[in-house]
C-alpha cells in the first residue's frame, strides 16, 4: 500500500507541475502578450511594459520565476484593479467553494435517493421518468437552464430574485442550476453501479438470512455501489467548477469564475493566470484526497 | 455533415461479420427515441446546409417598426416572424437557423481534431511505451484536472477569437479519451501470442494497426465521438454565450441566449428558443449516441 499511495503522491507532484506550465502558457500562447493587451501602444510604452512584466527574458527563466512566485501566492499586480491578483481571486473562494459545495450536495440528494429507486425498481415508471430526466438534463445548457429558472421563478412568479448573492434566497436558484447540471451524471452512476451489485451474490446471501429488504438495499448495496461514485465525485468537482463559472456569470455571483471571465473580456492576464492556476490546484488536490479515500475505502487495495 | 454519424454502425460493422452488422441496425431500429433523435438530427443539418432557403429573413436585417415582436401564438404575435424578433428587429427563427450552422460545424471539427490528436497519441503512447507512455499519461493527467471550460476560455481570449481557434482549442480539451481506449488497445494486443507471431513472420506496425488496433477500438470511438460532438455543441454555446464566442457576423445560439438574457423580463423569447435549439440538438445527438453505445457495445449481445 505503501508503494501505491508513493506512486499516487510522485503523480499529485508531477501534474502540479504540468498546472503550473499550462497556467504558464496563457500568457505566452498567443505569441506576444504585449501587443494583445496594447495594440496601439508606441514602441517605447511596449517596451516599458515588457520590461515591467519580465517579458524580456528567455522563457526557461520566465517559468522559473512564474512557478516560484507562484508557490508563493505572488501572480502580480492585476492590470485593471490596483491589487495583487492572487488576492483579488482569494476574496471571491469562499463564494465559490460555497456555490460548488452547495450543488453538489443538492445534485446528491436528488441522484443518491432517485439512481437507487431506479435501479432496484427497474423499468418501473420512476425509473423511466428518471431516464427521461437524466437525458434532458444532459442535452441542457447550463447557462440555459439557470436563464429559464429566472424566467419563472423571478420574472413571473416573483418569488426569488434575479440575480445576487446576498440573501439565502439568492443562493437558491444557482445552487438549483448548477445542482442540476452535475446530478444527471451522478443519477447514472449510482443507478448503474447499484445495478451491477445488487445482482451479487452477497445481497443474495443476505437476503436469503432474512435481513429485511431496505436494510440489503441501503446498506449491503449502496456502500459497494458508492464506490464508483467517490471518484466520479471527484473528477465532478472539476465540471463544477467549470459550470461554476458559467453559472456565476449569469446570476452575478460575486465569485471566482465571474472574476475570471470578466478577466478574460480585458486581457487582466495576472487575474486569469491566478484564477485559472488556483482552481486546476483546487481540482488536482481534490482528485488527490479522492484517491486517499478510495484506498481507504476500498478494501482490495487497502489490505493488499 | 451531423448526419455522417448515421453510418457509423455500418462501418463499425466491418469488424463484425454480416450478420452481426444486421443485427446492430435491427438493435438501432427497434427505438423510436434512437430513430426520432436521427430525424431531427437530419433536420436540423438539412436547415443548416439550406438555411438561406429555409429561413424566411435575411438574419442580420433588422426593423425598428418591429422590434420586440413576441411569437406568432402570442397577442401581438404575426405570423411572418413565427418565433418572433429581437431587440432590433431581427427575426428570430431565421436567427436560430443559420445558428446550427455555426454549432454543427464547431461540433463536428472539434470532434474530429481530438479523434485525429487522440488516436495519434494513444498509438504513440501504446507501442512506444515507457517514458514516452509516462509523458503522455501525464498530459492526460494534467488535461483532466483543469475545469475544460475554463482552460478553453482562456486559451481562446489569449489567440484572439476565431471559429478556427475555438475548433482546435474544444479538440484539444477532449482527445483524452480516444488516447486512453486505443493505448489500452494497443497494450492488450502486444500481449497477444499471434501478435508475436504475426511480428515474427516480419508483418509490420503499420498493418498490425490497420488489421487489429483500429478496428477493435472503431466501436468505441464512433460512440464516444459521437456523444462528444454533443459536448462540444454546449461548451461552444457557452463560450460564446461569456462572450469569447467566434467573432463572426453570424449569430450563434450562445451568442443569441446571452442577447437574451439582458431582456428576459420584456422578451421572455429572446432566451428560449435559441436554448430550445440547442436542447432538440444535443438531445437528438446524446439519444442517437446512447442507442449506438447499446447496439455496438459487445458485452449487451
């Protein structure tokens, strides 16, 4: 076990690495960072820039420094806000984080409860109503989705408000949105994880000792169907932030990905890089303690 | 050009025997939802190849008199705007009509740039193995853990926005499944005895590849490129609907819901029907594709 989890940690280090090129490289991509963000800037003024910026120097030193100062929370100064980039993107986590998490747990209250009833009443009207609801949810734009709870929710029945993150009731329709952007997914998983075991020959075993039904189902059967789940969780928690992003942007939420996009729309590349750089550690960290978690909970490799 | 999905099953046939190939088509045959997503899907390719013919306005010609027309069944509505027309009085329906254009075409090549980088990588990845394979592997890796959709965003603002740069940015972000299905392929065969054999009698890599790597994985990679080409029509709408979208005249979807969104309290239309496209699109595309997944995946027969 030792050998696997030293192998798990030499990978976590080395894609570490890869995060910080790839963040590297938006700046470089397109060829000269200077020219793109101004065009129309005498010679002189370009090079001030570039020389304020590093800009000058080989590309092997350039990375050096980017990935040193980057270790240390130092992106630069944001071009646009009078602040260091690394802290304008550390002030909008919280909300976020908050947004993700809140999702995820309102996709797995749906999907958890409604993939096992479909799964053990197979071909029963829940479970066709929830294929039917699983490709819908699937074949939605996110940003669609979030525009059409706007529509009915806060235009024609006024009960929530349209955009924002100040009150609970604010938070309700991204957290609905972007919840049920990643719970199709997860409906499937659980569904057909919880039909490859409850054909098992253990849930057969205890069911022929008596153990009553609901006892078989949501405990023999889930905690081994669960297992897929966990490391569908965390390369979920990637999309999510994607769609984090994207949700952000049409409610407004002061968060991250609204942050970035608009970033993005003004070529603020120290804001971007911090931002883009900050969320992939967030996701490979996360994919990392996912693997911790498996291990633990899977016995296979735990006593090996 | 959506509709060259349709063949797949018959080309992934190759592999199989005639009877097996029937029986594939009887599989795909057998689902109205499968058949129904197909007839859209053509449809909406047909609208899309033919749009100066199907859509009933020049899409950019706009109209003050006619602005914020709400949809021929709505008071107000007429009948010569049927879904109704924007801000500036464009029409909508004729809008969303040479939108598929834009969706398909990004779909479709995005698709076919990570089938081509992906095969490529996982043949590469397979035979080569070692460091090599760790490289790529790693790539995968590294791929994987950044948000798609943040990475593409960024990427297309830093090149400058072009239908070209979004094309190859989508391929690039979604190749690693085909390198992973065609390098376990590979792996599997190099363990082969006939395969050592076929080596040792001085049969070379390139027709081991043609004989035995590609028409193994050919089912997976129709099935996967074809749920692909419906991820690459949403991520391309969402680009565009943040607003780093093709930097074309033509409307896109995305472009159209972002529009949209500024007026959702005067026009509700505006954001609806665009994203109803894309929803009847993508729907079509995950139905087709799901059925196909059912029909070619050897472990359901």
């Amino acid at each position: 076990m030792t050998a696997f989890l030293l192998r798990r940690l030499v990978r976590f280090l080395v894609v570490c690495v890869g995060v910080s090129v790839v963040t590297f490289a938006i700046l470089h991509a397109s060829g000269d960072p200077v020219a793109l963000i101004m065009p129309e800037a005498p010679k002189a003024d370009r090079a001030v820039l570039r020389r304020a910026l590093g800009l000058h120097d080989p590309l092997p030193v350039q990375f050096v420094r980017f990935v040193t100062h980057a270790a240390r929370g130092d992106f630069g100064q944001s071009f646009f806000h009078r602040e260091p980039a690394f802290r304008l993107v550390l002030e909008r986590m919280p909300t976020t984080l908050t947004l993700t998490v809140l999702s995820l747990a309102f996709a797995l209250a749906v999907a958890l409860p409604v993939g096992v009833l479909s799964a053990v009443r197979r071909n029963s009207l829940l479970d066709q109503a929830a294929t039917v609801a699983v490709f819908l949810g699937q074949s939605m734009p996110v940003f669609w989705t979030g525009i059409m709870l706007i529509l009915l929710f806060a235009v024609h029945w006024r009960l929530l408000p349209v955009s924002g993150w100040t009150s609970w009731s604010s938070v309700v329709l991204p957290t609905v949105t972007l919840g049920a952007f990643s719970a199709p997914l997860l409906l499937r998983i659980v569904r057909s994880s919880m039909l490859e075991v409850i054909g098992l020959d253990y849930v057969r075993t205890a069911r022929a000792k008596g153990v009553p039904e609901r006892w078989v189902i949501w405990r023999h059967a889930l905690t081994n169907a669960a297992l897929p789940l966990v490391t569908v969780l965390g390369l979920q928690f990637g999309l999510l932030l994607g769609g984090a992003v994207i949700t952000e942007s049409v409610f407004a939420v002061p968060g991250v990905g609204r942050l970035i996009v608009g970033a993005i729309r003004q070529l603020d590349f120290p804001v971007v890089q911090a931002g883009v750089f900050l969320l992939a550690m967030i996701v490979v960290t996360v994919n990392f303690v996912v693997d911790l978690l498996y291990v633990y909970l899977n016995p296979q490799i735990r006593l090996r | 050009m959506a509709t060259r999905v349709l063949p797949s099953p018959a080309v992934a046939g190759l592999e199989a025997r005639p009877r097996a190939r029937s029986r594939v088509a009887r599989k795909l045959v057998a689902h109205p939802a499968a058949i129904a997503g197909a007839l859209v899907l053509l449809a909406v390719a047909a609208a899309a190849a033919w749009a100066p013919y199907v859509a009933p306005h020049d899409p950019a010609r706009q109209s003050l008199v006619r602005r914020f027309t709400p949809p021929a069944w709505a008071p107000g509505g007429t009948l010569a705007h049927p879904l109704g027309t924007d801000q500036v009085g464009r029409d909508v329906l004729s809008r969303i009509v040479y939108g598929a254009r834009i969706s398909l075409l990004v779909g479709v090549a995005a698709v076919a740039v990570s089938v081509v980088v992906g095969v490529t990588l996982g043949l590469v990845s397979g035979f080569a193995g070692g460091r090599v394979d760790v490289a790529i592997m790693t790539i995968v890796d590294v791929t994987l853990s950044f948000p798609q959709l943040l990475l593409a965003l960024a990427f297309v603002a830093a090149l400058g926005p072009s239908l070209v740069t979004i094309i190859v940015v989508l391929g690039l972000t979604g190749w690693e499944r085909y390198a992973r299905v065609v390098r376990a392929e590979v792996l599997a065969l190099r363990e082969k005895e006939f395969i050592e054999a076929a080596r040792a009698l001085g049969v070379g890599w390139g027709r081991m590849l043609l004989r035995h790597v590609l028409p193994n994985t050919l089912s997976s990679i129709t099935v996967m490129s074809t749920l692909q080409v419906a991820q690459a029509i949403l991520q391309e709408a969402a680009l565009s609907f943040l607003g780093v979208g093709s930097g074309g005249t033509h409307p896109t979807w995305g472009q159209m819901i972002a529009l949209g969104r500024d007026f959702v309290t005067v026009a509700w239309w505006l954001p609806t029907f665009p994203g109803l496209a894309i929803l009847v699109t993508v729907l079509a595309i995950n139905l087709v594709g799901d059925r196909l997944r059912d029909a070619l995946d050897p472990r359901t027969t």
